[in-house]
C-alpha cells in the first residue's frame, strides 16, 4: 500500500510544506512566512491538498518538524500536526528539523565512506543549534553528534572533536551569521550553496515516512519539541506578590 503523507516545518522563517505519496511528491510549498506561521500554514496546506487533489481525510500520515528552530514556530506546526492526527484517527510522525535539513546531502563516497553534515541554525543570544549526521545504511540521517546548543566557538571546537580529522559539509542559517568563528576551528570543513539552508517539505515528508516504516508513529502525548534550552517565556520560580 501507498501511503499519502502530509508533512510541514515551522520551525524556521519558511513554512515548509508537502504532500507525497510513498516516494512520489504530489506538491510542494516552501517559501518565507511574510505572516506568522499560524497565519500561513493552514492555507498552504489546503493549496498542497487541492494541488494533490486529496482532502484532509485521504492522508495516511501527517509528518512535522519538532525542532530545534524557533520556539513559537515549532508549537504551531506540533499544535497542527496533533489537531490533524486527533480529528482523522490518523498517525503522526515528528521529524528533528536538523536532520531533514542535512538529509539531502548525504551520500557515500567511492570508498564507501559515510559523508558527514553539519547543520547549523541561528539560535540568537550569540548561539547555534547544531548537530552531526552521517549516512546510514537506509540513507537517512545517522546522528553522530546529538543536537544541542553552544556559543559558535564552543560548538566548533566539539564538533571538531567529534570529526576526528574527517571531511564535513556545512549549511544553515547559523553558518551564515558566524561564518568566520566556525571556520576559524573548521578549517577543512566544506562550505554547501546558501540555497541549501532551505527546508523543503518534501524532504520532511520522505523522513517522517522512512522514520514511520522503520519505527512505527509518535506517541501524541510524547511528542513534544525539541528546544534545546529554555523557552524566554516562563513563569517566574517564585510567586509574584502585589
């Protein structure tokens, strides 16, 4: 059977959306937020839906990204995927938004060598939100280096450590801001096209599906985003007093 999937990612400035059948990409939309993406979303889906021909009821799988990225983003596209998934009975499956980012680059060499991928988004507060993937054996993302959050310099010198002289290719919007601390450390690293720092829905669509096949769909009540650090949004630790 052919699954029709549904997948999105908000969690950076483009709202990433796509509706494919197994390997066969029916439509596609990804392009920057001018609203924020709870004003953008659901209209883009509905366009990928009519350009698919499908309604809502004919997916077999909703697939979105949970992060890390923006905050506020990221709950949006979960809140969706989850009302989604509750109102049709249908699965969901959550896609770490830096291993999508990195998927479309990996590949093997003539050696059978693994490429390494080095996805860094702007994390603001002089951070990035980063991590390591190699190829897998099925083609997906192999983590290396599990996500997380470092000022440039420190995220540089772990991921340097972690290479252990290997070649890497690096991208994102987090490279672009700190081109010259990153590459102070990562000398040899390769530099991938500023097209490339891109999310493309497709790409979120084949991942939410290869990770469905291989491991079944996100528990709702577990899925929850990754933000790697604490949101600036919190309730004081003390009570306020008048």
């Amino acid at each position: 059977m052919t699954l029709r999937v549904l997948a999105f990612d908000t969690s950076s400035d483009i709202t990433a959306v796509a509706v494919s059948a197994g390997s066969v990409v029916l439509a596609e939309m990804d392009a920057p937020s001018t609203d924020r993406h709870e004003q953008t979303l659901l209209p883009r889906i509905q366009s990928c839906l009519t350009q698919a021909g499908l309604a809502l009821w004919d997916i077999d799988l909703f697939g979105v990204g949970i992060g890390p990225g923006s905050f506020t983003g990221v709950r949006v596209g979960l809140a969706t995927a989850k009302g989604f998934a509750l109102a049709t009975g249908k699965p969901v499956r959550g896609v770490v938004s830096l291993a999508s980012l990195a998927q479309p680059f990996l590949r093997y060499d003539r050696q059978g060598q693994g490429a390494l991928v080095l996805p860094v988004l702007d994390g603001y507060k002089g951070e990035v939100f980063t991590a390591l993937y190699a190829c897998g054996a099925d083609g997906g993302p192999e983590l290396r280096v599990p996500p997380f959050h470092a000022s440039p310099a420190l995220a540089a010198e772990r991921i340097r450590q972690a290479l252990q002289g290997q070649s890497v290719s690096i991208l994102g919007s987090g490279f672009r801001r700190y081109a010259a601390e990153l590459q102070a450390v990562l000398t040899e690293a390769v530099v991938l096209d500023a097209a490339c720092d891109t999310p493309h829905g497709k790409v979120f669509a084949q991942e939410a599906l290869r990770l469905y096949l291989r491991e079944g769909a996100s528990e709702l009540a577990g899925l929850v985003p990754i933000y790697l650090r604490d949101s600036d949004a919190q309730l004081p630790k003390s009570p306020l007093r008048l």
